[in-house]
C-alpha cells in the first residue's frame, strides 16, 4: 500500500465512521467531491490547508492521520542498543518512551512537494512533533492563498530559509531562527531559496476532553 493510499483510506474511513457522505466533508471543507473522491482514493496528493481542513471537519487528530501513512520503504536495520522502537504510533506496554528511529519515520507529501515527517505525537494533549521539508519553490499553499485553522504552531529551522507570511507580517527564517503563530491567523510559508528547507515543527491543537480523560487541573 503506498503513502497516498494509506492516508486515503484513513480518510475515508473516518469519514464513514461518522456517517458522513463524500459531499456533505466537501462542502464543509470547500473543495469538490470529486477532489476528494481523488484523495480518498491515493489519486491525488492534499494540500497543506486541504488536510488541515479535513481533519478538522472530521475531528481527527494528527496523529489518527499519521496512522495511516507509512515509513518509507528503504528502512535501516533498528540498532539492538539503546531505547526500543516502533512504529505504532503508541509505546510498549509499560514503557514511558516513544523512540521513533530516523528509517521509521511516517511521512506525509503534499501537491506542493512539502513533506511531513512525524517525530513524535501526544494524542491526549494533541501534540504533533514533526519534521518538515520544503524543496526550492515550494509553499505552504499551491494557490499562494492564505490559510488558518485552530491551534498554534512553532518552527525551528536547521537548513535553508522559510519565508513566514502572517497577517500583513513577513519575514524570512534562517538556519537557527525559530517562529511561534497562533494557527488561527492567516498565514502562508514559502521556501524562496535554493535548497531543501528542513525545520523541526511543534503543532499544539486545542483538544476537547473526551469522557474517560482526567479532568483538568
């Protein structure tokens, strides 16, 4: 099963888990029906605020959409030393670590070349710890438009540069630079340089509590 299949699917089936018809999610995310038939479907990849959209109409956390993505296919052999690993997005019974190995990494590519990395995730606090790699040209959004959506996201860039343009704020992140916005304001990343961009990104989404969760304190 390939990476758009997988992600797809766990549309879909989220989808039809809530009773809802292909239709009614188009509407309620403002795309055609037969776009996201495409992207059900593994035809055509999402775009940044699609997929930001679509797991806000169905309730998803990231982490639900990450599960149905797939590490890439080369996958180095998993050290025997040091903290164990997996792939299942949850740790070992027992266990208080979540170790995910650099060949094990589930990923998710959008239409514009950007690449979702996951790192690590916090379901319950709805935590998504990722790396994110915009190629030369590649922008957050293939129509240049703005976009926003609930939480609040943080970026710390390694290589390359990210052009930021929040509101009427612009400006350009460098190798070492870090960036916090809260999601809900219009904004819109670019990479305007020549290489790869490459920066470790925290996405904090408010989480309602379900009935078996803690109360908060």
């Amino acid at each position: 099963m390939t990476e758009l299949d997988a992600v797809g699917g766990r549309i879909r089936a989220a989808r039809q888990a809530r009773g809802m018809s292909l239709r009614a999610l188009a509407e309620k995310v403002g795309v055609s029906a037969s776009m996201l038939s495409l992207l059900e479907n593994g035809r055509s990849r999402s775009s940044i605020p699609t997929l930001y959209a679509v797991v806000e109409a169905l309730d998803l956390s990231m982490d639900e959409l990450f599960s149905g993505a797939q590490p890439p296919p080369e996958q180095p052999p998993a050290p025997t030393a040091g903290p164990p690993a997996w792939g299942g997005g949850t740790a070992p019974t027992g266990s208080e670590l979540l170790v995910v190995r650099a060949g094990n990494r589930r990923r998710i590519e959008m239409e514009t070349g950007v690449v979702w990395e996951q790192l690590g995730h916090n379901e319950q606090d709805g935590v998504e710890f990722m790396l994110v790699t915009y190629p030369p040209g590649a922008s957050s959004s293939d129509s240049g438009r703005y976009q926003r959506h609930s939480g609040l996201e943080c970026a710390h860039v390694m290589q390359g540069e990210l052009t930021c343009k929040v509101g009427f704020e612009e400006v350009t992140l460098g190798a070492g630079d870090s960036l916090t916005i809260d999601s809900s304001r219009p904004h819109l990343f670019e990479n305007n340089g020549s290489v790869d961009m490459r920066a470790v990104w925290l996405v904090l989404r408010h989480r309602e509590p379900g009935p078996g969760d803690p109360p908060a304190r």
